[in-house]
C-alpha cells in the first residue's frame, strides 16, 4: 500500500492543476471563406519595331508597315522588305494564335490598277512567322486567290512575354513567275493577330 500512496497524490496533484484550465472561457472561432476568381483573359499590348530588323521598311508605328520601294526601279520586279514586330502578350490559361491575312497577299488597294496580264504581278506573296510560347507557325500569304487566310498555332499553357511577329516579302515575289514585273498601283494587306480559347 505505501506505493501507492505517492502516486495517488501525484494523480491528485495533476488534477488540481489541470481545474483552472478548465475553468477559463474557451475562445470561439468562426471559419470564413475568402474567395475569388480570376477570368480566362489574354491580352496583346501595341506593337514594338525592333529597329535593326527592319529592311526597306519604315514603320509610321507599331501597328503601321510602309514598304519604302515596293519594286526595283530597273526591273520593276518586287524588292526584298522585312520587318521584326514585338508585341507584350500574355495569356492565363491554355489557348491559341490566329494569325490572318486578310488578302492573301498584297493586292491593289486604290482600285486603279491596269488589267492583270500574264507577264505581269497583280498581287505579291509573303510570308508572316510567328514565335509565341516556344511555338513557331508562317502563314504563307501566296496570293495566288483573293481571300481570307489563317494559320493556327495551338498553345497548350498559360503564356507571358513577347509575340514575335516576322513579315518577309522575298525579292522578285509575284503571283503569276518570279521577278515578274509588277502592274502600277497601290498594293496593301491587313494581318491581324487573335489570342483565343482554344
């Protein structure tokens, strides 16, 4: 019986302390939610000329190409032009990249033009490529027909940085043989660019 004794009072002891704890207010809680939620939303900011990438071209600004001589004075076969665009892009969720000419090429735009013949360009072809998220695509504007034309590129993350966009008309470029010479007029082509759910 005297072991037991000192541990009885050790018990005892332990539940004497452990009597005001239990005796003080608990605190109440109360859980509460925060939430919110974040659109699918890509955005394509203004375009930038990268100025050492350009090659008889002049930017009027980002989102304006001027080919300075559109053919050679002595040929009058197209003249090689290029130009580098950068756009600050970015895209939260999964997406892709429309890039559309809307001509297929460039064509006359002042509707003066003389009659298209078999020896002469009525339109020029290019090319536009584009770098976004590790992906590349060229929409090849062959101006072959006069219609709207597309190149998707599918991109399978949420993306930010640069859209590069590089737009290449090729020396003596023509609709109908190369270094063709090109009827007089106008010619000019719309390219848009489109960030879209996929």
């Amino acid at each position: 019986m005297a072991p037991r004794g000192p541990l009885a009072l050790f018990l005892l002891a332990g539940a004497a302390w452990a009597m005001p704890a239990s005796a003080q207010t608990t605190t109440a809680t109360k859980t509460m939610p925060v939430t919110g939620s974040v659109p699918q939303v890509c955005a394509l900011q203004p375009a930038t000329l990268q100025p050492g990438e350009l090659v008889n071209i002049n930017g009027v600004d980002g989102d304006t190409l001027r080919i300075l001589e559109l053919t050679d004075p002595q040929t009058l076969a197209a003249k090689a032009a290029s130009a580098t665009v950068s756009f600050a892009a970015v895209c939260n969720f999964p997406h892709r990249v429309v890039v559309e000419s809307q001509n297929n090429g460039l064509w006359p735009t002042d509707g003066r033009m003389a009659t298209p013949g078999t020896d002469f360009a009525s339109a020029l072809p290019y090319e536009a490529i584009v770098t976004w998220a590790d992906t590349t695509g060229t929409l090849e504007a062959n101006a072959k027909v006069r219609a709207l034309t597309q190149t998707l590129l599918s991109v399978d993350s949420a993306a930010a940085g640069n859209l590069i966009l590089r737009f290449k008309l090729a020396q003596g470029a023509s609709n109908v043989a190369d270094n063709a010479p090109v009827l007089a007029g106008v010619y000019g082509d719309t390219v848009r660019i489109y960030l879209e759910p996929r």
